[in-house]
C-alpha cells in the first residue's frame, strides 16, 4: 500500500501510471485470491479516472487536484456506436455523467452513476442532468464501504458550485445511518470553461468533501 500511494502522488504522469499497471498486473498474476482481487479492482478504477483526461497540474489541497484537460468522447461514442442524439446531449444538458476507459475500448460509469442521475433528479430538477449513453451501461462495481462517485461532466464553471453541492448532498445521503464508519469518496468534475477545460478530481476523506472544496477559490482556478 505504501507503493500504492507513492505512486498515487504522481498518477498525473503516463509513465508513472504504466509503470504502476504493469506492477499490479504483475502482482496480482502471481498472487491472486478474492481478496486480492477485489484490491486490484480498487486500483485499477483509480487508473481509469485518471486515464480519462490527458492532465497536467498541481494539487491545490491535500485531496482535490485540479489540472487542464482535453477530454476526446471520440473512441468511446465509435465504439459503442453512440447515436447523434446521445453526443449531441453536450449542447443541451446541465451535468453529464460520463464513462471511464477501463481498458482499450472498454468503457465504464462508476459505481454510484445510476443512483446519483436519480438524486438530482429529484433534488434539483431546475438543471438537467443524464448520462451519456443511449441505453443500458457497464457499471464498474467495488465492494466496499466507499464511494465511488461518476465523473461528471458540467456544461460551465457557474455551473460548478451546483455540481459540489450535489455531490456533498448526495455522500451525506449516503452515510445517513453509519456516520461513525470511515468512508472514502472519489470523484472527478470536468468543467467546460468557453475555450478550455477544466479537471477536478478529489479522493478523500467523505466526511471533510465540501469542506476541501470551500478552500479553493473556484474563479481563479
């Protein structure tokens, strides 16, 4: 685990995350077991989110790191033959949430995706929200008292503050009835910002997400 978090410090490198893949690949071949494997999948989802957006940045606090992005739907819209109706919900939708490449052409939405549309939904029906698929998803699940939040796409940075708020809403939500468990969150916002864009991501500590978020001044990042 100590290799883990070394590593972890660095994700935003390609080289440091190929080489830490290919350690845990290698790792688990030979170790194997349920346990193990469910400490791979734990892993493996952090490299996703992080092969999501081709970054570079620095951290603004101990959890939330904040990078420029391109983010390229391309790949993911051809290779599930995503309809016009689907890719053109970028024009007409508040929130997206959006899928990780898992491996080459495979594509997954975290493990709360469904659950959070639902909470918005009905929360906050003033700002649209939906996923970007036609149909039926690839649900990415780990078991575990943690929770792993979707990356959302939000349409513009006044937006943002609305996007956190949700997302703090919906962890409280989640922890009614076991506030005394540790429980971590991870969560990415990517922030379309007229000509660039914008990555957030935190992994963290559950109880202290809105708290980390009310450090950073938002216009400025």
């Amino acid at each position: 685990m100590k290799l883990y978090a070394a590593f972890k410090k660095i994700h935003n490198t390609v080289i440091a995350a190929a080489l830490f893949e290919a350690l845990i690949d290698k790792f688990f071949k030979i170790l194997g077991g349920i346990v193990f494997g469910e400490l791979q999948k734990m892993m493996q989802y952090y490299l996703l989110q992080c092969r999501t957006c081709n970054v570079k940045g620095k951290n603004m606090n101990n959890n939330v790191k904040i990078f420029s992005s391109t983010t390229d739907f391309n790949a993911y819209f051809n290779t599930n033959s995503i309809s016009e109706d689907t890719r053109n919900k970028f024009e007409t939708t508040d929130f997206l949430v959006v899928p990780s490449e898992y491996k080459e052409n495979e594509y997954y939405f975290a493990q709360e995706s469904i659950s959070f549309v639902k909470f918005c939904r009905q929360n906050n029906p003033k700002n649209s929200i939906d996923l970007l698929a036609d149909s039926d998803i690839q649900i990415r699940s780990l078991h575990s008292f943690d929770i792993w939040m979707p990356v959302i796409w939000v349409a513009g940075n006044i937006l943002l503050p609305i996007a956190i708020n949700l997302v703090s809403d919906y962890i409280k939500d989640k922890l009614k009835g076991r506030e005394k468990e540790d429980a971590k969150v991870d969560v990415t916002f990517i922030v379309k910002r007229e000509d660039e864009e914008k990555t957030l991501h935190y992994s963290g500590d559950a109880k202290t997400f809105k708290e980390s978020f009310e450090k950073i001044d938002l216009n400025k990042m």
